[in-house]
C-alpha cells in the first residue's frame, strides 16, 4: 500500500482545500470497496433482464458476466442488482412529491418511480431498508418489507 503522501502526488486522493472532503480516482475508489459489493446480492437473470445492454456487453467480450459488470460498473451507476419491491403506501407516505407525481399520472406508481429515478435518487422503498447480502456473506441481509 502507498502512503498517503504517495497518492495525494499521484492524484490518486485530492484533498478539498475548502473543506474537509477528499475526492477520489473512480478505479482507486472501486477496488478498495470491492469485498464490500462483492457481498451484496444479485440476481443475474434479471439484472440481465432489466439491463439489456448488459447482455450485449456480454456478448460482444467486453465483459465476462452480470456480477462483473455489477461489481465494477453497475453498483456505481446505481443499478440495481435485483428486483426491489417497493412498500407504496409507505413510499408515497414517506415522499408526498412522488405521490404528487403518481397523482399527476408523471409515474403509475411508487413502483414505476423507485425503479425508474427513486433508487438513483437514494430514496429508500420500505422502512429500515438495505441491500440483500448474498449467502456467502457473512450473515445474510433480507430487505423483505
């Protein structure tokens, strides 16, 4: 590991000089959070079904399977790595202007808005909500309303 000296000159880490945040080089960022997505759940066959150009992807070598890409470029495109149910009553409780959207017919439900923008948004679709673990993890997550 290089010191971090080493990887501020390398650019690698770039301290804020205004406050106190530092931003990091997006393959440095990926690796060092690899054991962390590698523990979350996925479902290939719908990632694959959800994301079409995956398949393509896969197809033409530029990589090798739906895990992959999730690991090194869906995670941080915010792709979701298997279906996620959203509670409606609690979402459009919990956030009035999708519900106002829903209304006004921009979305047909909590649903179509949580797959569509919510989960890129950071929104959460049920109470005490976190990403399934996959079961070989340490511990097995579930994200059951």
């Amino acid at each position: 590991m290089e010191s971090y000296a080493a990887l501020i000159n390398k650019r690698i880490l770039i301290p804020s000089q205004k406050v106190n945040y530092i931003g990091v080089e997006m393959h440095f960022l990926s690796r060092a959070l690899k054991s962390y997505v590698d523990k979350i759940y996925m479902d290939e066959d719908w990632y694959l079904a959800k994301y079409p150009d995956i398949a393509s992807a896969i197809k033409a070598g530029t990589i090798s399977n739906a895990r992959e890409h999730f690991q090194l470029y869906g995670f941080y495109e915010h792709r979701m790595p298997y279906e996620i149910v959203v509670d409606e009553q609690w979402y459009l409780d919990q956030y009035p202007d999708i519900r106002s959207a829903v209304e006004a017919l921009a979305y047909v439900s909590g649903q179509h808005h949580f797959e569509e923008l919510g989960y890129k948004e950071g929104r959460i679709p049920f109470a005490h909500f976190a990403l399934k673990l996959s079961s070989s993890a340490n511990g097995v997550a579930f994200d059951e309303p």
